[in-house]
C-alpha cells in the first residue's frame, strides 16, 4: 500500500502537469480543428525564459523569498510565452487556415523544429540546473513522502482550472469562444471576432503551457532546448485519451495517464527488482494512446461541442 500511495501521489503531479498541456492542444482544437504539435516547445521556451529571469532577478532581489522570485518569472514567461504562441498564430497558421489540413500539420512539426532550433542557439544546448527555490524537505504521508514542490503544482494545478472553468463557462471571451468552436461564421454574425478569439486562445494555452514548464523544471531541477517535445507529446496523448477538444475530457486524461504511468513504472520496477522501472514509463502513455485510438478513438469523454473552447 505504501507503494501504491507514492506513486499514486507521484502520478497525480505528472498527470496535473499533462493536464495543463493538455488544455492548450483541446482548446486550439476545439477552435480551429488544428493539432498545435508545437505546443511542447513553447512549455520549452517557457520553462527557459522562467531561468534566465530567476538568474536576473535572484542577484537584484536577494531578500525575497524564493517562492516570490518563482511567481515572478512564472508570470514574466508567461508574458512572453503568450506573444510567441500569438505571433505563431498570426504568422504561422492564420494564412492556412482555409488551406488543405495537411498543410497547418506540416506547419505546427515544421514549427516545433524550428523553436527548438531558435532554443538552442540562444540557450546552447547543454542541460541546465534549475534553481531549487522551495524548501527541499519533503512532508510525510504515511510512509509516502510529498515536496513542497509537488504541493505547488497539485494547488497552482487547482487554480489554474478553475480560473480556466470561470472564464469558459462565465465570461463574454467564454461564450465567444464556445460560439466559434460551434458554428465561426454564424458567431462572426452575431457580433463575435472569430480571428480575436482564436489569438485569445492561443494566449491563454501559453500561459497554461508556461506553467506546466515551470512546474515541470522546478520539480526535475533541470531545463534545455528539446525538454518540451515529449511532455508535449503525452500531452497529446491525455488530450486524445480523454476526448480531444472537451476541457474535462483534457482534464481527466491527463490526471489519467500520469497515474498510469507512475503505478505502471513504479510496479514494473518493483517486479524487476530495479531493473526496469523509471526509464521504460514512456511506453504506458504510448501504449494508452494505441489503445484508446483502436477502442475508442473519440476518447473517454468524447467529443461534447458545447464544451469545445
């Protein structure tokens, strides 16, 4: 049971963290009908943009406390974050958007390359420490351990959804949202801006993207150029398993598949006695992605429109 509670614990850190990604591929669907496969780069850009800032601003603040210094560079990157995904937008997808689908497709893996490419000639290409600025030592729960590293992503994890959920289901940018995602001409009638709503929510992805990639660097210590591409990819996968283009379908993949590939890892490297366990968990998420496409390829949630933003 001990086991079963760590890496219960453990799955639902890395499950939040895939739901994050995971809103911003749903949400860029739901809109646009486009897999947005360079949203992992732009976790990446986040992440990096987040320790060059904690770099600047440790030295100039040296009396704040490091939590303070993590929220600023996290809202910092964000910042930055969203301009890149709106320029993408603008510059990238936007002219294709009446094009063949194939072509947005080739555009989103063309654009992942070349953001990774642009990532490491700016930040080189060597993996970098990220700074630890929580307490390090961990809380007991039973004989399961939790960091207060991982109790900031599971609560920043909570408010980024409800916020999420108040401002799909409660605001005028959520009723223009769910109005494009059902019919965009017949909303552009009524007075909405389709082209303003779809820059929205790609802002709003990045902003969800950066702080996965905070989270995701604070929790591993570590950043550098390619670290987006397979959160991304699973990501993707917790958009699918769940019903991509439903929010609670992201939502609830993601938390999903971060539990199984935590309890699949961690028994696996029990059974073997170590010998395989941590560094095989990739294949649950794939294996899950197989499957659900074979069994039931519109997710677990399926595909409500109504909910699509």
């Amino acid at each position: 049971m001990d086991v079963l509670l760590q890496q219960v614990i453990n799955g639902l850190v890395l499950g939040s963290m895939y739901a994050l990604v995971a809103l911003g591929y749903t949400m860029v669907y739901g809109i646009i009908n486009l897999i947005n496969f360079a949203h992992g780069e732009v976790l990446m850009i986040g992440a990096l943009c987040s320790w060059s800032l904690i770099n600047i601003l440790q030295p100039a603040f040296p009396d704040l406390p490091g939590w303070v210094i993590l929220l600023m560079a996290m809202v910092l990157a964000s910042i930055a974050a969203a301009a890149l995904n709106f320029a993408i937008e603008k510059i990238a997808y936007r002219p294709l958007r009446n094009a063949p689908k194939l072509a947005p497709l080739i555009t989103a893996i063309g654009m992942s390359i070349f953001l990774q490419t642009i990532a490491m000639i700016v930040w080189k290409p060597n993996y970098k420490p990220f700074p630890t600025l929580l307490p390090s030592t961990p809380i007991a729960i039973g004989e399961a351990v939790i960091t207060p590293t991982q109790l900031m992503i599971l609560g920043l994890t909570a408010v980024a959804l409800a916020v999420l959920s108040w401002l799909v289901n409660a605001t005028r940018l959520g009723r223009a949202m769910r109005a494009t995602a059902e019919n965009p001409r017949m909303a552009s009638l009524m007075g909405v801006k389709p082209d303003m709503v779809i820059s929205a929510t790609f802002i709003i992805g990045a902003v969800l993207a950066t702080m996965a990639g905070v989270m995701w660097a604070s929790n591993y210590g570590t950043v550098h150029h390619a670290m987006g591409f397979l959160p991304g990819l699973k990501a993707f996968t917790a958009a699918v398993f769940g019903g991509i283009g439903n929010l609670g379908g992201a939502v609830v993949g993601g938390l999903l598949l971060g539990l199984i590939e935590s309890i699949g890892s961690g028994y696996l490297g029990e059974l073997t006695g170590g010998v395989m366990g941590s560094q095989y968990s990739d294949i649950f998420a794939f294996l899950v992605l197989i499957l659900v496409l074979t069994l039931r390829p519109s997710g677990l949630m399926g595909e409500r429109v109504a909910d699509r933003a």
